[in-house]
C-alpha cells in the first residue's frame, strides 16, 4: 500500500506532494515538527504529542493553524486512509512560502504536511542482544527543548555512529549527558533509573515520561539529574528511550561493555511495561 501525505487541507500520495522552494522550512529551517506512533490503528499518547507541537509552535512564535481536536480528526482520517495499523506519522509546521529574507514575513499562511508511513517491528534480536552506542559532543544549538527542524548536527552525529558501525549517537555537552540524535538516554545504577533532567539541551520525551512514570508506579527509585559522561559506563544498564523505538538496551559503548554486556533486568521490565501500556491503549481503541 503507497504511503501518503496531507499538504495544506488535502490528502494525496507522497509523491505528489511538493512545497515550494520558498517555504521557510526550505529556505531556514523555520518550523517544528513532530513524529506519532501507531500500533494497530491506535495512535499512542496522541495528546500529549499534539501538545508539544503547539509548545513548540509557540516558542517560535508560528501560529498552530488547527485545533487539538482538529488535528486529531486530520491524523486519524490520515491513518485511516493509509491502511497501516503499525503506522509513522509524521508532523511538519513551517512559517509558510514567503520571499526569502530573515525577518518574518507580514503575511504568510503556515504550511502543513503530515506523512503516513508504515514503520517495520524491530528485529527481535536487537533487544535480545542490545545495541552498539557512540558518544559524540553536542553541537546543537541552545534550545535543543524545541522540536525544531534543524537538525543538521543530529544527522552529521547520526552518520558518524552509522560509519562506526553503531545504532545511536550519545551526545555530551560540557561533560554531560544530554540526548541520543533521537533518543532520551537512561542508566540504571544500583537499581535506580537515571536519565539527564529536563532542560533546553533536551527533549521532553513523552515515551521518557511514560516509562519513569512506568518505573515509579512499579517503586523503582527514578532519578532526573545531570549526568556525566563517565558515568555512562559505570552504569549496570543503559538504555534508549523513543517514540519510534520504544526501549532500547545498549550493550556497548564506544569500545566497552556496559555491564555485562547483555540487556539487564530493568530495561526489559520497563520495555514489557511500556508494551502492556501499548496493549491497553489498543485495546481501548
């Protein structure tokens, strides 16, 4: 079944979608975006998902054209239309098409593009042995909390973990751990979680908040709190938190095993609880 798109109020196959070359996003990277997940037809945590759009939408002053419940019922026809039960939908707000200068034009309309894709299960053997990680400085810009369109240092860093032979890029700034390319970053050490505390160098996962919200309904201790970058291999587990992934344990790093080099025991526990909490939410589709 082809993927399709909706462009500014029509659905119509990917490959017919085009925007103009003086769309800001084009031309600046001038907009947000967001990425949803969909297991079976259900759309996972779609709300909080559409929230952040508009936060981000907000804190570069683009006018969200929709309401939430008008988004909503655009993703659902979208995902609808597709066919795909296992399904990626991806979110695009740009300022819109104006000539090209810096300001911000006086008239412009934001353009809208959403793409429905279908997204493959991850090879089973890739939880079962965990994966290969790379820490590389963070060269991002300072507002990393906004779900922006540049992502160019996330793609060169994402490209060098991929000619190492590595699934993710780790990325540290000043000595800290900020974020994967497209990931939050989790240790666990002496049975407690650990994750990097929210701040403008980071991402506000929501798969991150539903998994430590996961881990503190089980009474697994979960501390947000700077990280080192050593600290990453001191850790008893590490793993990999996404929308498109799920959990991901990594079994090394750089040139060393984190652990025992296998997936630990609370990484699964907090893979199976984030894969029951799927399961409910389908079932209550």
């Amino acid at each position: 079944m082809p993927a399709i798109a909706y462009l500014n109020g029509r659905f119509l196959p990917l490959e017919e979608a085009n925007v103009s070359i003086e769309d800001r996003g084009f031309q600046f990277g001038d907009g947000v975006y967001e990425v949803i997940r969909g297991y079976g037809g259900a759309l996972f945590r779609l709300e909080d998902h559409l929230s952040r759009l508009e936060r981000s939408a907000q804190a570069i002053s683009i006018s969200v054209p929709f309401s939430q419940i008008e988004w909503e019922a655009l993703i659902r026809e979208g995902v609808k239309r597709s066919g795909y039960g296992e399904c990626k939908v991806y979110i695009q707000l740009t300022r819109g098409t104006a000539p090209r200068e810096h300001r911000f034009p006086c008239s412009a309309s934001p353009t809208v593009v959403m793409t429905f894709r279908e997204i493959p299960e991850m090879d089973a053997s890739v939880r079962q042995r965990g994966v290969h990680a790379v820490t590389l400085p963070d060269l991002r810009w300072g507002l990393c909390s906004i779900k922006s369109l540049n992502l160019l240092p996330n793609v060169l860093a994402r490209q060098e973990a991929n000619e190492a032979g590595a699934f993710e890029a780790i990325l540290v700034k000043n000595g800290f751990v900020t974020e994967g390319t497209s990931s939050n970053v989790c240790l666990v050490m002496d049975g407690t979680i650990v994750t990097p505390s929210l701040n403008d160098h980071l991402l506000a996962g929501v798969t991150r908040a539903v998994v430590l919200e996961l881990a503190r309904q089980r009474g697994l201790p979960v501390e947000e709190r700077n990280v080192r970058e050593e600290e990453l291999l001191q850790a008893d587990e590490l793993f990999l938190i996404g929308t498109t992934i799920d959990v991901v344990p990594v079994s090394r790093l750089n040139d060393e095993l984190v652990g025992d080099g296998m997936p630990g025991k609370v990484t699964q526990a907090m893979r199976d609880g984030l894969r029951r909490c799927v399961e409910s939410a389908t079932e209550s589709h």
